[in-house]
C-alpha cells in the first residue's frame, strides 16, 4: 500500500529524516559508550526542537536538516511512525546489550546506579523534549523509551540479585543447611495441592526435584545453575517450539514455576527453616532469571527484541 506524502514534503526530505535519524542514534550511542547520561536529554531535545534549545529548528542551519515544520509533517505519516517505532526497539536492545552484556556478571555498584538513575530519568526527559511534537509519534517514542526503562531497571535488579546470591552458593556451610532444610519439606503434600492448578506431569516435578537437590549437594556455581535453568525452560517448552501457542505456554510456564517455588517457600516458612533467608534470595533470582530466559526465547519466537516483548 502506498501512502501519499503530506503537501511540501518530498522523497528527499523522506531521506533527510533517515540520514538525520540515524546521527541522532549514533551519538546516543556515542553517549552511552561514555557512560553520559545526561547527554540524553540535550540530545533528544536538539532533535525534536524542544522550545527552550537555543535553535528552535525553524530555518535550517545546513541542508540536511529539517525545519520543525517538515519533522513534525513527516512524523504523522504513517510509514515513517513504523520506521521510528521499528529501529527504536533495535536500537534500545543494542544500548541494553552494551550497558549489560551479561546480567550475572559482576557490575561496579557505581555503574548499576547510574544506570538505574538513568532509567528513572528517561520518560521525563523524553516527554519534555517532545512537547509539541504530534501525538502519535510521542506515544511510539514513550512506549520503546518505557521499555529500554524497565529492562534497564529488571537487569540491573537481577544482576544485583545475581551477586548476592553468588556468596549464598560459595558457601558450604549455608549449602548444607539448605539441602537439610529442603529435605524436610513434604513435596508430596506440595505437588497434591498445586496439582489441580498447574496440571503438571508429576514425573517432571519429581525430576526437578531431585534435579535441584543434587545441583545443591555438588554446590553448583552460579553459572550451572543458570545452565540448569535453561535447560528446564528448554524441556518444557520444546514440545511448542515453532507453534503459534508457544507465547501462550511460555506464560503458562512461568506462571507454573512460580507457583511451585511459592508452595515450596511456604513450606519452608512454615516449617521455620534456618536457611529460609537463602532460598527465599535464591527464589527471587531464580524466578527473575527465568523471566530474562523466557522474554529472549518469546523474542527470538517471535522475530523481534526483548524489549518489544515487554513494550507490548
């Protein structure tokens, strides 16, 4: 389908918006690489013409750039809303995977602030920037935005959990409580009452419970048991590879999962465990990690990004 440009709009100022949008991008890149955040702001409120900047956009100062006018025109067209929607969640997956190349991996606790500060900054300074702009395309913006937000704030939260639980699993004594404590717990009376619930195969739950003990007996680094975890999404999930219901079970999944480790974590607390602390730090990161598995496996499903998973 093709869609006609508005009046006083051309193909080339089409490409204009192309070549000055990807500039925009490759200094917010060039920012995060230099770990300025702050440069985000000033940035997006020079592209958008924000009234207070100091050129308000209405004569062009080079050739290629577009007088306000022209931007906001080109921003109402429909196939130029898609293009900005389409490489903004690219582009916000790739300044995610620079920032946090690997979520357990060890982060400065000076770094993982400032990314979270960053990440509470962005509506605010996007919004404010655009004020003015078009409707359609400020709503595009502060969906992908929201989304590099959240993601931002969900890994630097598992990383942090990460680590934290990395000194749980390095130490032998604490192991040892665990697996003493996790011993006592009735399974079966668990698997009984979320069986009318989750409807799960009782061989499997039986598996993974055996599974997790013996990972805990041979005090498992953080890195297997990540390993394991992505195994047991993998098994559950392979019969609805390729199928359309996959999404939908790979939400049923998770929702599973977290109700048996609730059951668990009850039992546990009733039973006053000693090592209650321990599991419920290694719950918590378990069931988050899960969720960092299942967004990338719904992404890759479904041909797009984690974080147009989650902007959904």
């Amino acid at each position: 389908m093709i869609h006609p440009l508005p009046d006083d709009i051309t193909m080339e100022d089409v490409d204009t918006l192309r070549s000055i949008y990807r500039e925009h991008c490759e200094a917010f890149l060039d920012a995060i690489l230099n770990l300025d955040f702050n440069m985000i702001e000033s940035l997006w409120r020079e592209f958008w013409r924000a009234e207070n900047n100091n050129n308000n956009g209405d004569e062009c100062e080079e050739e290629k750039y577009l007088s306000k006018q022209k931007l906001y025109l080109l921003t109402q067209c429909e196939p130029v809303q898609e293009f900005v929607k389409h490489v903004d969640m690219q582009f916000y997956q790739s300044m995610v995977d620079v920032l946090i190349p690997d979520v357990l991996r060890p982060i400065p606790t000076g770094l993982t602030q400032a990314i979270r500060n960053f990440a509470k900054n962005l509506e605010n300074w996007l919004t404010s920037a655009m004020g003015g702009c078009p409707e359609p395309i400020v709503a595009i913006k502060l969906t992908a935005v929201a989304a590099f937000g959240q993601t931002l704030r969900r890994y630097t939260s598992l990383n942090h959990l990460a680590q934290a639980a990395r000194a749980v699993l390095q130490n032998g004594t604490q192991i040892a409580q665990m697996l003493s404590d996790l011993n006592r717990v009735d399974f079966r009376n668990v698997q009984e009452q979320a069986s009318w619930i989750c409807q799960c195969d009782t061989a499997i739950v039986q598996r993974l419970e055996n599974d997790f003990k013996a990972a805990l007996q041979q005090q498992n680094t953080l890195e297997q048991w990540a390993g394991w975890l992505q195994n047991v999404v993998d098994d559950a999930l392979q019969e609805y590879r390729g199928k359309p219901s996959f999404v939908n079970a790979a939400r049923q999944f998770l929702l599973k999962w977290s109700f048996y480790s609730s059951m668990v974590i009850r039992d546990l607390t009733l039973r006053s465990a000693g090592s209650f602390g321990s599991f419920h730090l290694i719950r918590l990161l378990y069931d988050e990690y899960m969720f960092f598995i299942i967004e990338h496996k719904v992404a890759k499903a479904t041909n797009t990004t984690p974080i147009a998973v989650m902007g959904e």
